[in-house]
C-alpha cells in the first residue's frame, strides 16, 4: 500500500452542512447497466436512494447539491419521460416529496436558498428548481449550456426544462473564470461561497459538465460529495487496500465473527481486478476512460482521513451518519468514517458464501 498524497485545501471558512434524504427509491437496475465486472450474486443493484446536501456559509450563501427525483417525476422533459416509461428496462422509480418541501417541513424556508447545483443533468439529481424562487440561481459545469440549451420546449428533444432555469440565473462553472478559480490536489475547483467553505471540483467522465462538492466542516475536515463519478465504491485502492479482517454484519456468522480479507481479494482476481483497483469500473457515461482518470484522482481525498467521501447513491452512510435536520460536522469526532468505509462489501455477502 502506498502512502496518500496530502490533499492540501486553501484555509477558509467552515460551512454547516446537512444531508437530506430524498425520498428517492430505484429498484431493479440491473448492474450492467451502470457497471462492471459481474460480480456473483449481485446481478441488480442494491436498491438506489439518492441524497441532496444542504451547505451553508456564515456570509448567508445557501446552496443545496443535487435534488433526486421529484414526486411528479412524470413530468420531467418528454425525452426524459419517454425512457422512464419505455427505456428503463421495467426500473421501479418512487419518490414522495420534493426538496423544497422536505426543507419547509423542518423549517427552513425554500425562499432562503440562494444556490441549486446540479452534479450532472441526468434526471435523478436535478429535480425540479420551479419550486424555489427565481433568486436561487442553478449552477452548472463546464459544457452545459453548449450541449443542453434551449431546454424543452424550444427543443424538443432536450433532457431539460426551460422551467428549470426560465427566470432565474443559470451559471455555468468554467473552472476558467479569474476570481475564485483554483487547483486543489488533482482537481480544477471554484470557490462558490468565495471564502473557502464550499468548492466545486471539475470531475469530467461520468457526464458533460459533472461537479464534486468540498465542504470544510471543521477548520480541517471535509465532506467530498461525488455526484455519480461512481455507484459503488472507489475502494480498493494503491493507497487503501483491502483490511486483513472485515468486521461487518453480513459476516458476523464467519467463524472469528469476521471474513479474512483474503476472500475479498479472491474476488478481485476472478473477475480479472487488481487487488489496488476498485471492485467496478464504470459501463455507462460520456467518457468511460475519462470517469476511470477521475476515480482514480478521487481515490487521494478518500484515502485521506479528514475527508468523509460521500457519493449522491450512497446507501452505505443509512443508519450510520445523522440525517437532515440533524448536521453533519462533527462526522470525525462521531467515527462515521470507520463505520463506513468498507460496509460495501456486505453487497458480495452472496459471492462470498457462494
């Protein structure tokens, strides 16, 4: 195992975050479809929730990452609706509340948002802006108005709507612009509260424009929010290799109360994986290759430990980390890092038996 490269992030301001569940619920995706190789007995994903981080700054800047599926997710763009209902391959798509709505019921209001920032496009993360105010501006990556604009009506096709965004700002981040553009680590990153609370990091590969989120939760710790850059794991890594002994759950019935890391990397090796590669590399997005550069860089803030790597279908942090109202800055002192960090591997419980 190698050591981790430092991550090293400008000082700044610490912001408090809070991570909203929501509601969103994708069953029966079958795993191909988003990643590979097989793994034995995981042929449909684990069932997808999908979660929206509330950020906020001292200077009174409130950006919310992503926003699931809204409830009326039928009337998303015809070209967005047309594959829910024909494409989807018979997925199973709940959701019971927009985030607006989640927020007025424990008291914040919508109207005090000032930012919406969309990891990526694609339909389970953007839903539905309409229900803030139009002072909220949406904020977008690099490549977005290019590709995506007029939004539908004006073009038909377009997995967006002009409601989306009709009215208010819509603010692409260049990574270019001279004020509050940086490099953190590996990464193009923005400075979008401009006091070192919350950066957007350039993360391409999965989708045109896609954004990470960096939130300082303590003068020294972080929250890394990776959007879609993976639906499993980045783990295993050269800087994170498999444990010797895997303490979870699923293995409590292994004698010792533990499954030796060994099977773990028997696993690897069937499936044609590096024992410092993750257990998946993506089959679906833009640049395939270029979402693999990006795990790869992605893997140095996770090997760190004062960063919490956090991806929007995480299931791995339910029941671990405190949910909206609740927040989440004191994650480090609380051990939620250790909790989770290798829960994934409960997912092979099957291969492993198997």
């Amino acid at each position: 195992m190698v050591t981790a490269e430092k991550f090293d992030i400008p000082p700044g301001n610490v912001a408090r975050v809070r991570i909203i569940d929501t509601t969103t619920s994708i069953k029966t995706l079958e795993t191909h479809h988003v990643m590979g190789p097989p793994m034995p007995g995981m042929y449909v994903m684990p069932d997808i929730l999908a979660w929206s981080f509330l950020v906020e700054s001292t200077n009174g800047r409130k950006a919310l990452f992503d926003l699931g599926v809204p409830p009326n997710f039928e009337d998303f763009s015809p070209a967005v609706t047309r594959f829910l209902k024909t494409d989807a391959w018979g997925w199973q798509i709940s959701s019971q509340k927009h985030v607006a709505d989640i927020l007025k019921n424990e008291g914040v209001n919508p109207a005090s948002i000032t930012d919406i920032v969309w990891s990526h496009w694609h339909w389970d993360h953007i839903g539905d802006p309409s229900t803030f105010p139009l002072h909220a501006q949406l904020v977008v990556g690099p490549g977005f108005k290019d590709e995506f604009l007029p939004g539908y009506p004006a073009r038909q096709d377009s997995p967006v709507r002009e409601s989306d965004f009709k009215g208010r700002q819509l603010r692409e981040i260049t990574f270019q612009e001279s004020q509050g553009a940086l490099q953190i680590g590996q990464f193009r990153a923005f400075d979008l509260f401009s006091d070192g609370s919350f950066y957007l990091l350039d993360t391409p590969g999965h989708a045109t424009g896609h954004l990470a989120g960096l939130a300082r939760t303590t003068a020294d710790t972080f929250i890394m929010m990776g959007g879609d850059l993976c639906h499993h794991s980045v783990r295993p890594s050269r800087y994170k290799t498999l444990p010797a002994e895997v303490h979870l759950d699923a293995f409590r019935h292994f004698q010792g109360g533990f499954c030796p890391g060994s099977v773990f990397e028997a696993l690897q090796e069937k499936r044609g994986r590096g024992l410092d590669q993750p257990f998946f590399e993506p089959t679906f997005g833009a640049d395939i290759p270029l979402a693999m550069e990006t795990i790869t860089q992605v893997q140095v803030p996770d090997a760190n430990d004062n960063v919490l790597f956090i991806y929007a279908h995480d299931k791995n942090i339910q029941g671990i980390v405190d949910m909206f109202p609740a927040d989440v800055n004191d994650w480090q002192t609380k051990g939620w890092r250790e909790k989770m960090y290798w829960r994934f591997l409960e997912d092979f419980k099957e291969a492993v038996e198997g």
